[in-house]
C-alpha cells in the first residue's frame, strides 16, 4: 500500500474524511488489503471505545418509538458470512475497480437526501443494499467497457445472486427524449434490463442476469423500446 | 486541557454549547464496555432471526452510548435523539448483515452510529444551518456536567487516561474528529497543522489508543 492511503485508516475510523473521491480511493483500497482491513477492525473498535465513554441515556419516549417504528421496517437478508476467506484473491483485485465505482456511486446516491425524508432515505438505504448484496457474492465478476461516443460502463455480475450492478461515467448527456436503454443478451437476442437512471452517478441492478448474457447499452426513445432500435454504444461481458 | 475528551476548540464554527444545559435526570452509566459487548454480540444475533424481545434487549444496552455519542457530535438533544432513533432502526434493519468475524457487535453499532452523526452534522453545514446557530465561544467552559456524572464511572476513567498518552497534537486531533465531528482539513484548520500531518496523527493517536485500552488485535 502507499503511505499515502496507510495514513487514511486513522482518519476513516474517525468518519474525518469528507472528500468523496478520497474516501472511495481508501475503500476500493480495502477490498484488496486484508491487513489494512484488520486494521480498520482495531481502530473501530477503538473508536467505538470513545463513544462507549460518553454514554447518556436518551429520553424514555424514544424506547418505545423505535419499538414502535421496527414492526414497520423489514429486516434485509444477510449475505454470505466470510466472504473474505472464499473470495480468490484475483477476484479482489479485478473487482475492485468496480468495487470502488459502484461504492462511489452509491456515496453519491445518498449525499443529499434530505435528512426529514425518512421514506427516501429508506429508498436509497435499500438501493446501497441490493449493490452490497451483488457485489459481496463470492463469485461477483466485474468488466469496464468504453463506449463509442466517450465515457464507460462498469458491470459487476453474479451468477449466484443473478444479478447484474451497472454502473456509468462521462457518457455523453441525453436529450430529454432519449434515455440509455439496458440489455441483457444471449444467444436467445436481447431482454430489456431497464435504464440508467437520469441521475448518471447511481449504479443500477438488473436481475435475471445469467453468465451467459452480456450486457448492452442503447441509446432509446425516453419510454424505451421493445427491441434494441440502435446500435449499442457498449457491449460487455462478465465472464 | 482539563478534560481530554472535552475538545478545547470543538466550538469553532460550530453549534457552541448547546447541549451544555439542562442535562436529562436518567443519565445513567455507560456499564463495562466489556459486558455490555457480550451482551451485544448474542442479542443482535438474535434480533437478527426477527427476535423483537431480543432487540428490546439490544436497545437497553446500546442506547444509551449511541445516544450519548449522538449527543456529542450533533450537540441539539432533538437532533441526537433522531440521530438515535435512525441508528437503533438501522441496526434492526441490518442485523443479519453483521458479521461477528469482522469485530465485536458494540462496535459495529458505534460505527453506524458515529457515520450517522457525523453525517448528519455534515448535512446541517451544507444547509448553513449550523453556521447560523453558531455562537462564538471562548475555549473556557471548563465545566462539562456530562463529563463530571460519569468521570467516576470505569469506561470513562479509562478513556480518559489513555487519551492521556497521547501527544497533545494526536489527542486534539482524535477528539475533534471524534466528539466534534470535525473532518481532518477542518482539524487540520483548527489547529493550524497541516491536513498530512493531522490525518498521521490520527493514525498514531488511535494506535496508542487501541494498545492502551487493551484492544483485542
């Protein structure tokens, strides 16, 4: 590791960096450092230490709204325990670009929500979920390719998960009647996979995604198409 | 400095000492961190299977230093108790997602806990509304009602002899980002140092920390 992003674990323990690229730079760094993870670990427990030391109860009331509250809020399904020790280190390493992209993605996605919109926060909290659960799997593959017209997608696929995270950057900006239409395709043609959000900076997760498929990108009619009308500016494969 | 948990310069730009008066009566001791932990650790295993009674359990332990660090970093007591509120759902939310192997269930809930804090600090800057509630304070107010109630008490005691360890500049620099929320450039401000050598001092300051507070390694 460089000293530069050794330095950093004190500093993310203490949640103490507030510039996005760099903070993503220091995860996408920890997905393939198994030392500076136990690292992490120590200091969190560290920090937690200091919080341990303020303690101060909080108002009576708020026990029962929160009692109250969870009989509302599903509970998400765990993902594989111990992934660190079956994921084979060249998947680290390959993955974590795509790692980095989507993690970066997701940041951006819920930077801004609005701290009194419970329902959106709810949303966007959902949203980092399914790209966690897509990009936990053991067997999750990532590609980048460039598309024609500039900019690049990012897939991350799992075929245990059968889902697909996609992720953009730079891609040329759209008129409002166009959007950029998902495929997944194989040898039976192309099925619709959605779109890219307008919000270009959020990843995406397409299901139904088999290591068969690649994934393509068209440029559609806003309300999309039944088949590809144009020429995928992308085409990638997973495997 | 009189207390080295009590950041000399946390009010800079800040919301000042709001959270100073008019403590609440059920204040009550943050427990060793030790037993709480185990408790911890079995309770959110079970909340994790839906157990409502379990994370009952789970809420009586843990709410009170979420809480209270909430309390800290975000000062306004409205602010800490939906900051606590979001933690403790975020914890139902995502229990079967913690993973024991990754540390202790305290510190995962810390963890979430501080993010949510910090983040929401950071949000209300962005809204310049802290800026606007901000009071210029000196760095006297020495008196610390929260510190004093549980100085006595062990988790605190230890705390604040191994914050004593550290330099004055690894200390400053833990507890500014720590209780003030503060990122290391703003550190790096208050202090006048510069980010690089703020951002080392962390490092070396937690791990001063970590070795004197016996964290397991």
């Amino acid at each position: 590791m460089t000293d530069d992003l050794h330095t950093l674990a004190g500093a993310y323990a203490l949640d103490a960096i507030d510039d996005d690229v760099e903070r993503r730079r220091f995860e996408a760094h920890l997905a393939g450092c198994e030392t500076c993870a136990t690292e992490l670990r120590e200091f969190q427990a560290t920090t937690a230490r200091l919080g341990l030391a303020v303690a101060e109860a909080p108002p009576p009331r708020l026990r029962d709204r929160v009692l109250a509250d969870i009989r509302d809020v599903r509970q998400l399904p765990p993902v594989s325990p111990r992934r660190a020790e079956v994921r084979p280190r060249r998947w680290r390493r390959t993955v974590a670009a795509g790692l980095a992209a989507a993690a970066c993605l997701v940041t951006a996605a819920s930077v801004g929500v609005a701290v009194h919109e419970r329902q959106r926060v709810d949303q966007a909290q959902a949203a980092y979920q399914e790209v966690a659960f897509v990009l936990s799997a053991p067997d999750a593959r990532s590609a980048t390719g460039r598309a024609g017209g500039g900019g690049t997608v990012t897939i991350v696929a799992s075929a245990s998960r059968g889902r697909v995270v996609v992720a953009s950057a730079g891609l040329r900006t759209l008129p409002s009647s166009k959007a950029y239409q998902l495929w997944l395709i194989n040898a039976d043609g192309p099925r619709s996979a959605g779109f890219l959000p307008d919000d270009r900076s959020r990843p995406v997760v397409a299901g139904a995604w088999r290591p068969v498929d690649r994934l393509g990108v068209t440029v559609e009619p806003a309300g999309g198409s039944a088949r590809p009308t144009t020429t995928p500016i992308v085409l990638i494969s997973a495997t | 400095m009189s207390d080295p948990m009590r950041p000399r310069v946390r009010n800079a730009g800040g919301t000042a000492f709001r959270g100073e008066r008019g403590m609440p009566a059920e204040t009550r001791p943050p427990g060793d961190g030790l037993v709480s932990g185990q408790d911890a650790d079995a309770l959110l295993g079970r909340t994790a299977r839906g157990d409502e009674r379990a994370f009952e359990a789970l809420y009586d332990v843990v709410a009170a230093p979420v809480h209270g660090l909430a309390r800290r970093v975000v000062r306004d007591p409205a602010m800490a108790e939906e900051v606590t509120q979001e933690v403790m759902i975020e914890v139902w939310r995502s229990a079967a997602r913690y993973d024991p192997e990754r540390g202790g269930a305290m510190a995962w809930i810390m963890t979430i806990a501080h993010r949510r804090a910090v983040d929401r600090v950071r949000r209300e800057q962005a809204a310049g509304e802290r800026e606007a509630r901000a009071v210029h304070h000196g760095t006297g107010a020495a008196h610390d009602p929260v510190g004093e109630r549980v100085e006595a008490r062990l988790e605190h005691e230890r705390v604040r002899r191994c914050l004593r360890t550290l330099t004055h500049l690894q200390r400053e620099s833990v507890t500014l980002a720590y209780y003030g929320g503060h990122s290391y450039r703003e550190v790096a401000e208050l202090v006048g140092a510069p980010p690089n050598t703020v951002r080392t001092r962390m490092r070396d300051g937690i791990i001063r920390l970590r070795d004197c507070l016996g964290v397991e390694r």
